[in-house]
C-alpha cells in the first residue's frame, strides 16, 4: 500500500515488566487485546507495541474502540503497562518501501509521547492532543 495521509486512533504501550520470562506472555496478551478490538498492529518491540484504529480498515468506530481498548488494557494489565493514546493526521502504508510487507504510521511527536511514557506512572493511560 502506497503511503498516504490518514486520520487515525492509535494506542501506545510501554511494558513495564522485570521479569524477562514474562515479557513474552505479557506482550502476546496486549497484541491479543489490540486484535480482539479490531486494532492493526504497527510496531512490536520487546517492550512497545503500537496499534492503529481505522487505517488501513476506515469502517467502524474508532474512537470508541480505542477507548475500549485502552480500559481493557488497563484492567488486564495495570500495574505492568503505560499507556498513550489518541487521534492525529498522518502518513501510513508501507514506509519502509517494496521489500518490507509491513502497515506503519509516522505518528506525529512520536518521540515526544515516548518520553511522556517513561515519565508516566505504571497502570496509567494518558490522551495525546
């Protein structure tokens, strides 16, 4: 998919876990929440996953998904994640150009709202305007 500018939700998550043999498990559970709320996964690292809500899919939704997303995150995993989310314009598709099969976004202040994270209490969600 060519790269264009879109309006989407999206959902930020730093894990917060130091048991190294349960990031795993942790990070399958908050994927599976992402999934169970219509969410297409954009990033996965070892201990940040993104999810993006009505890219490429527009129809639904997708403020009330991602709310609900983020309070079952919370409920499932309070005190072990972070939480930013919100809504903004901006370019998705395949960033990374023909040879790379992934769905990305260029969230504006990206980095901005990981530092934010590492600030943030554990168990916390916070909404990025």
């Amino acid at each position: 998919m060519q790269p264009t500018v879109k309006h989407f939700q999206f959902v930020v998550i730093l894990l917060d876990e130091p048991d190294p043999l349960q990031v795993s498990t942790l990070m399958s559970g908050l994927v599976r929440t992402l999934f169970d709320h219509k969410a297409t996964i954009s990033n996965v690292s070892p201990s940040l996953v993104v999810g993006l809500f009505g890219v490429p899919f527009p129809d639904g939704n997708w403020p009330e998904a991602r709310q609900a997303a983020v309070e079952a995150l919370l409920k499932e995993r309070d005190s072990r994640i972070r939480i930013a989310h919100g809504e903004c314009d901006a370019l998705v598709g395949n960033l990374g150009g023909p040879l790379r099969y992934t769905y990305d976004a260029a969230i504006p202040g990206f980095l901005g709202i990981l530092r934010k994270l590492l600030d943030a209490d554990p168990g916390s969600a916070f909404e990025v305007s």
